[in-house]
C-alpha cells in the first residue's frame, strides 16, 4: 500500500462499520497493512496473561486496527468529515490540505 494521508495524532471519523459516527485520534498508523489504531473505536476485550511487566491479569479492553478507508480526518474548520489533499508552498514544502475547504490540516 502507498503512503497514506492519514498520520499519527490527526482527528478521525469512523465512516462505516459497528463505530460508524464515533470521532477519537490516530495512535498508532500501519501504512504496509493499510490500517489505523483509533482512541476508543473497535475495542475488544483480550484476556491477559500477568507477566513481569504487567502484574495483574484479568480481561482488559485494547484498542484494534481500523481499515483506514474506514476512517476520515475531521476538518479544522467546521468539524466535518473530509478528504485529504495536498498543496505544495513555494519553497517546496508539502502541505496537507482539507479538499472541503481548503484550510490547512497541521
């Protein structure tokens, strides 16, 4: 998969699926796979094992990869669903841009 236009710390929404409508922050990006970790959006409940690092056990809710054609950034403007584009600034930066409105996405 190529690079993806989503990145670690934007806001998303999730379009389809049993969280569709929920809003929360990339935390983790897997671009090889094409999937997204979301803040509170397709949680499972894992049975944990105590180890060393972990020393209590029992049944903790983990966050699980999301396909990241499921998700959408939220524009900075009107907190709205959008695609992403991209503009590039005379020195030759590139920069994300919201294609709805066209205002940055930092």
């Amino acid at each position: 998969m190529a690079g993806l236009k989503i990145k670690k710390g934007d806001r998303v929404i999730v379009l389809s699926g049993k969280d569709k409508g929920k809003e929360g922050e990339v935390s983790r990006v897997y671009p090889e796979k094409g999937l997204v970790i979301v803040d509170g959006v397709n949680v499972a409940k894992r049975h944990q094992k105590p180890t060393q690092h972990t020393m209590q056990g029992g049944i903790i809710d983990k966050d699980m990869p999301i396909q990241v054609s499921n998700v959408a950034i939220v524009s900075p403007e009107d907190g709205r669903a959008t695609r992403v584009g991209y503009r590039f600034e005379p020195d030759g930066t590139k920069v994300r841009i919201c294609k709805r409105t066209g205002a940055d996405i930092p």
